[in-house]
C-alpha cells in the first residue's frame, strides 16, 4: 500500500547500439518513457486494421482451437477475407433489419400481389392507415375505397384512382408498402437468412487465426512504440541519451543491462518540481481498491496511496446499501460463478476478489440488521440474537451513518497530516479534524433538552480548529508582513470550504436512505406477493412467485447500481477530495505487449 519511489534514469550508450539496447529495454519492461506517443500515421492504420479484424473474430459467439503451430497465412490476404466478410455482414443485417420492418408494415393488409396497371384500366390502388375514431370520415370519401383489415387501434383502407389523392379528398396519411407482396418479402427474408448463416460459417473458419492476428497486434504496437522511444532520444555525433523514469527497485536490473551493453547509467531522486508517474504498490488481495483508485484519479506522487482504504470503506458502503443478508449472499454467488472466468485476466482477478469481500461485507451486516430478502428471523432464534441494529429506528441509523461519514472524513485528514509532517500544512489538516468531529459531537450534544452552548466544550475545540486552519493551511513561509497576509488570505479560503465539509458529512445520510429503500422495497413486494396469494383464486401461487422473483429482481439489481456508483462517489469524491493532494498520471512502461493480453 504505497506509491512506489521512482528515480530519474540517464542512459548514454553508442548510437550504433541504440537499437538493440531499447529493444533489451522493452524487454526488462521497467522504464517510463516521457512522449511515447501512440500508434499514428501509417503505423496508425496498420494497427487499426489489424484491432478490427481480432476484435470482429473475437466477437464471434462460437471459436475454433487457436493454432499455435501451422505455417502462417498471407497477412494482406488473410485482412482482406476478414474485412470482406464483415462488410457482406453488416450489409446483409441491414437489410434484414429493412426488410423485417417491411414485413411488419405490409403484414396488416395481408398477402397481395399488384395486378398488372392495364388490368386496372390505368387505375391504381393506394393505401391509408386510419384511426378507429375517423371512420366517419372514411364514410365521406367519394372515390372507391375499400377497408381490408381492421385492429385495436387501425382500419386499413385501399382506395382506387389514376393519381394519389389529394389531401382533401383522403385526409389520411399514406403508407408506402413497396411493390413487393408478403409472401416476396418472407422469400427475400430466409433467403437473406441463409446467406448469413454462411457468413457466419465462414466467421466461425477465421477464428483459426485469432492467436496469430493478436501477435500481428501485439507486433505493431511493440514496433511504434520502440520507434516512438526512439525518437525521444537525443542523438550526438556517435552517442544517444535516453532519459527514463524507472523505480528505484528496478535499478539492479537496469544496471545489469547496461554492464553488458557497454552503456553508462546514471540515475538521481526527482527533483522538487518534478512530478513523476505513478506507480502503486498493493498486495493483489487488496489490489480492486488500486483499480477504484486509478479509474478516478491517481494521487500526487509525494502524497499517499489510498487504494487500501477505498478497498475497505467501499465494501462497507456497499453492505450498508445494499442492506440485506439474501441480496448479499446472491452477490457472492454471482461473483464465485464468474470467479474462472474473471481469472483469466489481471484486472478480472483483482475485481473478483473485491466483490467477494464486498458480498461479505453485504452479508456479515444484513444479519446485523436482520434482513433476509426482506424477512426477519423469527424472535428467540440464533439470527434474532444476532440482530443488532434496528432499520427502523430512524434516528439511530441516521446518527450512524453520519458517524460513518464523520469517521471517514476525520481519518482522510489524519493520514494526509501525517504524510504532509513535519511541515505546518499538518496543522491544517488537524484543524478539520477539530472541527469535523467538533461539530459532529456538537450537534449530538444539542439533542439533549439541558444543552447549553456556553457550557459545551465542543464549541471551542471547532474554535481551535478554525483558528489552526486559519494559520496553517498556507504554504506560504512567514518571512514578512506581505506573506502573513497571504498566509492568512490562504486560510481564510480554505475556511470558505467549511460549508463544504458539514455538507459532505451530511452526503453520508445516502448510506441509510439507500439502505432503507432496498429493505422497505423488500418488504414491501414480500407483501404484495402474499396478498395476491391469499386473494386469488387459481393462479395465485403462480403470481405469488412471479411477483417474488420479478420485485426481488429489480430490487437486487437497483440495490446493486446504487451500492456500486454511491459507494465509489462516497470514496472518490468525498474522502479524497479530504484526504489526497495533487493527481498524478500513470506510469506507463516501455514493454512489450504480449499476444495473450489480446484473448483474454
């Protein structure tokens, strides 16, 4: 749980070597090359051609065995089949999705075929699409008509003349229904159908390729982005220099390589203005709250890694919302018949273990709060004894999820105290905490009836921590009058923040009101599954469970979408917003990029 030291490396070697060195560079896949760059030009197309076509064939439901050891086929040819079919399949689906829509028009005026326009005496037939409550403006045309079908909401009228008639004499809107017949429009259809389902075939054929498409990938990126770190070296008359970052544990291997190069190393801490790439450093159990972390922002480098407390604070958001001990075990289920498939991949791995101790976390509190797909254990039981926490003491709960957040807040300003020592901006920091917990405890004095400001202690620890705020929430130094003033125009900005976190501790109410929407929809479709048992007759039992599944179904999946997007804005906003200074960018390393990295 920290973000990993980096060093700012120097190689100097021969320009003669330069590319064998940074291909062994790629190799160790441990320096951050500055300006990289992405894949372009040429190389851009290349690259994007070959991605489409893997991604086309990986998309394919069904997969032949990769081959690993047949001779390769001609690249060129081999895109251009691809390219070929998912052309003539993409256009054989659109016209499938046309000509459905026009079997779906026509199928209201039945199977016809137009008669020759001599067989009609140059008449021609034309047709409208008429609401039930018009009929007696169909009554009213003069021209011939005819209605040939009729439904819930339509007449489907014909009318017979030499041109369309004009608005006055049919006051409808025409439907256009093409010179094909059904029956035509169906034969086009299977037809069209046939031909996928060849196309398909053929799909399935190229799958055989999938493996040495996504080391052709895997080729062109490796080759770009070699000849990207190529053009970031500065070239002299027989020597190159590469500037990297690399972490400091790293630079063993990186100074074994240049022994057998020939290269000279030379390697230095960051500088104060310098601001590495960031690289964190987590134990792969905890690793979900790193990806959290690094989908939102990634912290300074000279602040600290929070991954380990969003892992931790998040699973508990997510049980408090999701309220219920059934909802939490069916999550765990969920997760452990993804885990093999989740394996499979780095990400996968670490996600899969996060929604494991998310679900027990769901579990381990909707006990405590005797939840179980919104019943409750019958008293006297051994989960009765277990059910600490009443949901419908509003009070209490409220109380405690604003201790949640109060707590949470107060800790994101004690860990970036203790990283900003032995500097003053610590004293800020302990400042907030001062007045978060001063004001919390404050506000759970005022409810007693003999409360008396004067005689609570509580106001004047918020005092302490505004005037500490006030002082040292500037790192300005005091070496005269015109930084003091800037010193204290810095504090009072930030005491213009102190709305902001008694609003942010109030955020954390969205615990308990999540919490007890979930268990009251619970309950609630509990007892309308029961009553509709008990009140119907024949069917009710069917509509008992139907309603059980259906309302127990929408409620998990809700419960789930707000345990999920609340706890991470609780963690993502709230606390880092407290508890991280600055943000950094990714530590992106010269590597290679394996074929594997593209099927899984």
């Amino acid at each position: 749980m920290s973000i990993v030291a980096m060093r700012r490396m120097t190689l100097v070697g021969l320009l003669a070597h330069k590319s064998e060195i940074l291909r062994r560079l790629q190799a160790l896949g441990v320096a951050h090359v500055e300006d990289q760059g992405r894949v372009a030009g040429d190389e851009h197309r290349e690259y994007a051609e070959l991605l489409a076509a893997l991604d086309y064939l990986m998309a394919c439901p069904l997969r032949r065995r990769p081959q690993h050891s047949e001779p390769a086929p001609e690249l060129g040819a081999l895109l251009a089949e691809i390219r070929d079919n998912r052309l003539r399949r993409e256009a054989l689906q659109d016209r499938l999705t046309l000509l459905r829509r026009h079997r779906r028009e026509l199928r209201p005026w039945g199977n016809f075929h137009f008669p020759p326009l001599e067989a009609l005496a140059g008449q021609r037939l034309w047709f409208y699409s008429v609401p039930l409550g018009q009929r007696q403006a169909v009554e009213a045309i003069t021209l011939p008509w005819q209605i040939v079908n009729r439904d819930h909401r339509s007449l489907y009228l014909v009318v017979i003349a030499a041109e369309e008639p004009p608005l006055e004499a049919v006051p409808f809107e025409r439907s256009h229904t093409g010179g094909l017949s059904l029956s035509e429009v169906r034969a086009q259809e299977d037809a069209a159908h046939v031909e996928l389902e060849r196309l398909e075939a053929e799909r399935y054929l190229l799958t055989h390729w999938i493996f040495f498409l996504a080391s052709q990938v895997a080729r062109v990126s490796n080759e770009a982005t070699l000849r990207h770190a190529a053009q970031g070296c500065s070239d002299l008359d027989t020597l190159f220099v590469l500037e990297a970052w690399v972490p400091a544990r790293e630079l063993a291997a990186i100074a074994r390589l240049c022994e057998h190069h020939d290269v000279a190393l030379h390697h230095r801490p960051p500088l104060a203005e310098e601001e590495p790439p960031i690289l964190l450093d987590n134990p792969e159990w905890a690793a979900g709250g790193e990806e959290a972390v690094g989908f939102f922002q990634l912290p300074g480098y000279r602040s600290w890694d929070p991954s380990l407390m969003v892992f931790y604070s998040f699973s508990l958001f997510f049980a408090v919302i999701l309220a219920d001990a059934g909802y939490g075990l069916l999550c765990a289920l969920i997760c452990l018949a993804w885990r093999f498939r989740w394996q499979q991949s780095r990400l996968g791995r670490r996600l899969s273990t996060m929604g494991l101790v998310m679900s027990g976390a769901a579990l381990v509190y909707g006990v405590l709060v005797g939840s179980y797909f919104g019943l409750t254990p019958p008293p006297g039981t051994w989960l009765a004894r277990l059910h600490w926490f009443d949901m419908d003491d509003f009070d209490a709960m409220m109380t405690l999820s604003i201790a949640i957040g109060v707590m949470h807040l107060i800790l994101a300003n004690v860990i970036a105290g203790w990283v900003a020592r032995p500097r003053r901006l610590a004293l800020g920091n302990l400042g907030w905490v001062l007045i978060i917990g001063g004001g919390f405890l404050l506000w759970r004095a005022s409810l007693d009836e003999a409360f008396v400001l004067g005689d609570s202690p509580w106001g004047y620890i918020i005092l302490v921590g505004g005037l500490l705020v006030l002082a040292f929430s500037s790192s300005v130094p005091l070496d005269g009058w015109r930084h003091v003033l800037q010193r204290l125009g810095g504090g009072l900005s930030s005491l213009a923040e102190l709305s902001q976190a008694f609003g942010h501790a109030l955020s954390y109410m969205r615990l308990f009101a999540l919490g007890l929407s979930s268990a009251s929809l619970a309950v609630t479709f509990n007892q309308l599954a029961v009553n509709v048992r008990d009140g119907v007759d024949g069917g009710g039992t069917l509509l008992f469970l139907l309603i059980l599944l259906l309302g127990h179904g929408l409620n998990f999946v809700l419960a789930l979408m707000g345990g999920v997007i609340h706890g991470l804005r609780l963690n993502l906003i709230e606390f880092l917003r407290w508890g991280v200074k600055g943000e950094g960018r990714a530590f992106k390393a010269l590597a290679n990029r394996e074929e594997t990295t593209w099927i899984k």
